[in-house]
C-alpha cells in the first residue's frame, strides 16, 4: 500500500467538505455581519439575538442546498467504495 493513495484520498474529503460547509457558513457570516451592524446602530448589547437569524439562515440554506450537498456526499462516498480495490 503507498501511502500517497491515502492522502490524496484525504485531501480529497478535506475539500468536499470544505466545499459543502461553505454555503452555510458563508449565510452565517453574512447574517452575524447584518444583525451586528443593526445591533451597533440601535444600540443593543444583548448577544443572544444573533442565535435565531442565524439559525433562520442555516436552515433555509440547507433547504436550498441540501440536494446538492447530499448528492456530493453520495457521489464521494461512492468514488471512495469504488477505489478500495486499488487501495488494498
């Protein structure tokens, strides 16, 4: 076994989920970015006020997103299946 297989194998998870983590937490940037900038404006020191848009933003990007995202693991998972022969 060479071990170049397996990290190539794990680069290759590391940037799938990369990939897929990436339209979430962009949505959380933006949406603590929005609330902070509207909290210093109105003068607001409550933290906790971040927590429901930001929970709000996550599920609607999962609800958007979630196909793909699920398609893209399904489809890794596979690739990955079909290369055990080659890496044993």
């Amino acid at each position: 076994m060479d071990e170049s297989l397996f990290i190539d194998l794990f680069r290759q998870y590391f940037y799938k989920a990369f990939e897929i983590m990436m339209p979430s937490l962009l949505a959380s940037l933006l949406i603590v970015l929005v609330v902070a900038v509207v909290m210093t404006v109105m003068s607001i020191q409550e933290q906790t006020l971040t927590f429901l848009p930001k929970l709000i933003g996550f599920v609607f990007v999962l609800a958007l997103m979630g196909p793909w995202m699920f398609d893209s693991l399904i489809t890794l998972i596979q690739d990955t299946w079909n290369r055990i022969p080659s890496l044993l």
